[in-house]
C-alpha cells in the first residue's frame, strides 16, 4: 500500500531503542484506521538495529520511520514527527497504546466540531476494558492525578473538558500544534510535555477535552523504570510551575482522596473559566526552541548523572542511620529493589553502543554504572544478612 497523496490524518507514533510495544501498536493500527486516508509515520529514539530490521521489512504497516540515533528526547522526537506529517488533524501515539476498534473518528469528529477545542484524547481502558483514566487533573501545586472511576459517574466516563489528557493518544489540528511550537524540549527528557501544552492552549482560550466514545488500551511501562520515572517527573515538574504558577494557583489543592471527585469538578471548572477568559499574557518560561546533538548527549548525561548521585546519597544515608527500625529496613530495600534492575538496563544499553560515535560517553556511564551497581549490590546483601540476624 502506499502512502495517502492527501492524507486527512497523521498519526505519530514514538519508540524508544528497542520499543517492544511498538508491533503490537502497529497491528492494531492497521486494524482499525483507513490506510488509504491515514498516514502514520514512526519516530524514534536510539533504535535497536533488529527493530530497524523489522520495519524495513513490514512496509505496509507504517509510511514514514524518522530515526535519531541519539535519545532527543520526547518533546523533539513528537515535533518531529508532526513536522513531517500532512495531514489536517495530527495524532500523538505511545507505542504502549493500543487503538481500539473505532477509537480515531470520534476523536477528530469532536476537534472539527468546535474551533474552541484545541485537543481531544481517549478513554485509557485496561486490557480487561475497564477505565482506567478519562482525563487527568492537577492540584494547585502541578501534581497530577488520573481521572478514574471514583471521580467518574456511575454511568461513566462524559465529553467534556478537562486540565489535561496524557499525549499517549492524543489529537490535535496539525498547524495549530506546530503554531504553538509543539511540546516543549525543555522538558527533557520526558515528562510534562502534555500537561504544558494543554496549558498553552488554555492561555489561548483553548481546551482540551476527553472523548468517552474513543478507547485506547494503556498499559506504560513506567514500573520498570519507577525510580528514575519519579525522579524526572519531580525535576520537570519544577520547570512546570515556574511557568503555569499563575494557572495553578486557580486549581483546587490535593486533598483526601474521599473528596477528589469535588476536587475534579472544581478543576474543571477552573479549565472552562481560563477557556473563556484566557489570560495572553505568555508563559513565564520561554519554550526550549532547538536543541543540537551535542547538547542534547550533554543534557542526558547530567541528569543522568545527577540521579546516580541522587541513589548514591540514599545508600551513604541508610548506612549512616540505624537500620534497625523496620520502616528504614522497608525503604532501603525499596529503592534497592527498584533501582538495581533500571541501572542493569542502563548498563546493557551502554554497552551495546562502546563502538557508536558516544563511545567516550557510554564508556563513562558504565563505568559510574559499575560502581554504583556494586555498591547496590553490596547494601543488598547487607540488608539480607541483617534480617536473617
């Protein structure tokens, strides 16, 4: 099949290195989108030459593969991909999100039906097809929170606005998104692209709303990663604030959770009020307009390097604490846990690429890598030896 002449809709899917999410995200959109009216191009990050491999040789399933040898990151790798589709509407895709059948027309039938909606997103169900989020929100101090069946109806999830939907599937008209300047790289490397943008469009008098007629299978992969995850989440979230503090500050604060689906109601009627009365007055943080190669090697490096500090300063805490209350035991062993299997992966990850043009950089890490695995590994079995005394 070849690819739509005038396609009405891009659809940009990202993976990252070996992104084994990403067939079967494929297959399903083949199932069901039109390929003689869709164009899906593919965008990623560090990949793996056997996924490489793989897509050359299914041809039918994508139009497009735009690939960066190194990780630019979330935000660069979607703008990417939208600045290299043609169609009118554009549609953000995870490769951990699997389309359900009749999920894409609803979506672009709501964005067409309304010049004040600036995005539309899906219901995220589970592979069971239980809810799991329509929308997200965010207290006055940026932490966001799934929409979920307790603040939801009983009858279910409705249209309508809402602070933010995730960019896991998410829509938008084509030129607006890029108007706008796509999501921000700032946000590196990933985490807060879509809660920022949803805010952009707000201060344009724009909303982003959840589609209950649309449903995509979710299932992030974040729990390999936690610790890392959470670790960028609270140090993009810095760079959230700094901008958005005067939109947040109209959006209820966290509270117990018997009174989130109050809480809910009251963020979105925070969004519809900033929709109809914008503030245009520009963010207090100018976007991170480009990005070269180099910077991006330099940024990754840092902030990776600041998280192993980060771990390594935790381990050198719980030997200076006395170990022998159960909750510090319970936390060490934690963060033990959690981490240990992340900086394998790192570790594998450096090592494939000692013969890339990041020789000197992968060399690096792994050698930081070693250490602190070791030292890992040497509080584990500390911690087992302890519990068995």
């Amino acid at each position: 099949m070849g690819r739509p002449e005038n396609p009405e809709i891009s659809i940009v899917v990202i993976g990252w290195r070996r992104a084994p999410d990403l067939r079967r995200c494929l297959a399903a959109l083949a199932e069901t989108v039109d390929r003689h009216a869709v164009e899906i191009i593919v965008t990623l990050n560090e990949p793996a030459p056997a996924l490489l491999a793989e897509l050359a040789n299914k041809p039918d399933l994508l139009d497009e593969c735009l690939v960066a040898e190194s990780n630019r990151g979330y935000a660069l790798a979607n703008n990417a991909g939208a600045q290299a589709a043609r169609g009118t509407y554009l549609v953000l895709l995870n490769d951990d999100s699997v389309p359900q059948s009749g999920w894409l027309e609803p979506l672009i039938e709501r964005l067409s039906s309304d010049q004040s909606i600036g995005a539309v997103g899906p219901v995220f169900v589970a592979p069971s097809g239980a809810v799991l989020e329509a929308g997200c929100w965010l207290s006055s101090d940026a932490v966001p929170t799934s929409i979920g069946p307790s603040q939801l109806p009983r009858s279910g999830p409705v249209a309508g606005p809402v602070p933010y939907v995730s960019a896991s599937a998410l829509a938008f008209r084509r030129e607006q998104f890029l108007e706008f300047g796509g999501f921000d790289p700032g946000y590196f490397p990933a985490y807060f692209e879509d809660t920022d943008i949803a805010m952009k469009y707000l201060d344009r008098g724009l909303s982003t709303w959840v589609e209950p007629a649309s449903r995509v299978e979710h299932s992030p992969n974040d729990r390999e990663h936690r610790r890392y995850a959470s670790y960028l989440v609270s140090l993009n979230r810095h760079r959230f604030v700094e901008r958005w503090g005067q939109v947040l500050a109209t959006f209820p604060p966290l509270g117990d959770p018997s009174v989130w689906a109050t809480q809910v109601k009251s963020a979105v009627a925070a969004v519809t009020a900033l929709a109809a009365s914008p503030r245009r007055t520009g963010p207090a943080v100018p976007d991170v307009e480009n990005l070269s190669e180099a910077q991006l090697r330099d940024r990754e490096l840092q902030i990776s390097d600041d998280f192993i500090d980060f771990v390594s300063s935790l381990l050198d805490q719980f030997e200076e604490r006395d170990a022998k209350f159960q909750v510090l035991v319970a936390e060490r062993d934690q963060v033990i846990s959690s981490v240990i299997p992340e900086f394998e992966r790192w570790l594998e990850a450096a090592n494939q690429k000692l013969e890339s043009a990041n020789e000197e950089l992968e060399a690096y890490r792994s050698r930081r890598l070693v250490r602190l695995l070791n030292a890992l590994r040497r509080a584990q079995t500390r911690g087992a030896r302890s519990e068995k005394s």
